[in-house]
C-alpha cells in the first residue's frame, strides 16, 4: 500500500497550512491567507495556524495527524484510525488487521486500550514539554501506564511472539509506537527532577513486564520496524543514559 506522507516536527507545523494539498508556507502567504488562521489547542496551545475550510470540513476536531482519501475530501482522524484504513486498503497483501471477525476485533480491543493509555500519556508528555508536569498528572500517567503493562504482559505469555493470532498486527504496531513516544520521558528527567519526581519508565521496570520489554525488543529489531524505529529508540534510550 503506498502512502503519501506529508510532515514536519510539532513546532515546524505552527509555520504549515493544514490541507490536503499541506505545504509549508512563505510569510507573505501568513498576510495573505490571515483568514484561515484559527487559534490552537492541544499541543499547540495559543498558536496561530492556517487551516482551510476543506481541511476543517474533512477533519472536524481539526487536529493532526490527519489522513485522506485519494480525492481530498473524505478525513480520517485519529492515528489508530489511519491504521485501520491502511490495513483494510492492502490486506490483500497481508492481513494486518486480522483472518477473521474474531480477530479483527481482538486487535480492536488492544486498539481501544491503546487510546485509553495514550489520553494520560499524552497529558504527561505534553506537560513534560511545557514545563507544567505536576506530581498529579505523574501519578495518573504512572497508574495507566501500569494498568496497560499489566493487561499486555497477561496477553503475552513466553510461546507468543505478537499479541494477536500468529503473525505481526495492528495490535503490535500500536503497542510499539505507544511505548517508544512514552520513552520520550527520558528526554525530560531535568523536568522531572526539579520536581522531585522519578521517571515512570525506571531501569527496574522490565523486571515487573519481562514479556512486554521482550516483545518491545523484538519489534525494534523486526526487519519492518528496524528502519523508522529503532534510530528513534536509540536516541531516548542514550539521553536515558546519560
């Protein structure tokens, strides 16, 4: 399945105009198009970005990441959605999204999890970055990483090598890029610190998930996920240990 992607970091994209047809844009494209400009939220807090009528009409919580279809005007929002469309577009390929009903809805349950982990997550990270992270949000961030640990280490056991049927999923790709953005924790012990606050992600915790870490490790080194994602765990996991 070829998929065209279009992207840049979370401070480069205050500088885009949010569309199909997204691009970087010039300043005097800033004066020009000062209507589309809209007040950010979650993220982006207070910025101001260039958002088009068609991408607001196609991707209605206006948020980032942001898929289309092949003509521009049908959205899908939220990432594990874009999963899914992907994995229902070349399952002829390779059945990413399950061999049967059953399947596809065990990897949906992961999917769901997955989102409720991510919504505290996401809070803890984004207050890491901003300087706001309290003791607070640390515990909530601890509690639900704790709760989505336990459920995955029970759903794996030492004779399984993915979390759903007996190849690779949806499941696994969520799984792998939950915890490699959560490792983005390393990157702000100064923040947490100060606060008098330990890292969530500590040495000792793989031996609390043996099975989660294990099937972390395979993953990074899987021949599909090694290109994109093993420079970016790398990177977290040398400013861990510095």
């Amino acid at each position: 399945m070829d998929v065209e992607i279009r992207g840049a970091s979370g401070n480069e994209l205050r500088d885009w105009l949010w569309d199909y047809d997204a691009r970087p844009l010039v300043e005097q494209e800033r004066q020009s198009l000062s209507s589309l400009s809209r007040t950010g939220r979650v993220g982006l807090t207070g910025a101001q970005l260039f958002k088009t009528d068609a991408f607001l009409e196609a991707q209605p919580f206006g948020n980032v990441p942001a898929a289309f279809g092949p003509n521009g005007k049908i959205g899908i929002f939220e990432s594990n959605s874009i999963m899914r469309a992907v994995a229902r577009l070349g399952e002829a390929t390779f059945p990413l999204y399950g061999r049967d009903a059953y399947e596809a809805s065990r990897i949906d349950s992961f999917l769901d999890v997955s989102l409720v982990f991510a919504r505290d997550s996401q809070i803890y990270l984004l207050a890491l970055s901003d300087g706001t992270v309290d003791a607070a949000i640390h515990a909530r961030a601890k509690q639900a990483f704790a709760i989505y640990a336990s459920g995955l280490e029970q759903a794996l056991s030492p004779r399984r090598d993915t979390l759903v049927g007996n190849g690779i999923s949806l499941a696994d790709i969520c799984f792998a890029a939950e915890l490699a953005l959560f490792m983005n924790e390393h990157a702000r012990v100064e923040q947490l610190s100060e606060r008098g606050l330990d890292k969530i992600l500590h040495a000792g915790l793989r031996n609390d998930y043996p099975l989660v870490f294990a099937h972390f490790a395979r993953l990074v080194d899987h021949e599909h996920f090694r290109q994109d994602l093993k420079p970016y765990v790398e990177k977290l996991v040398s400013k861990a240990a510095a």
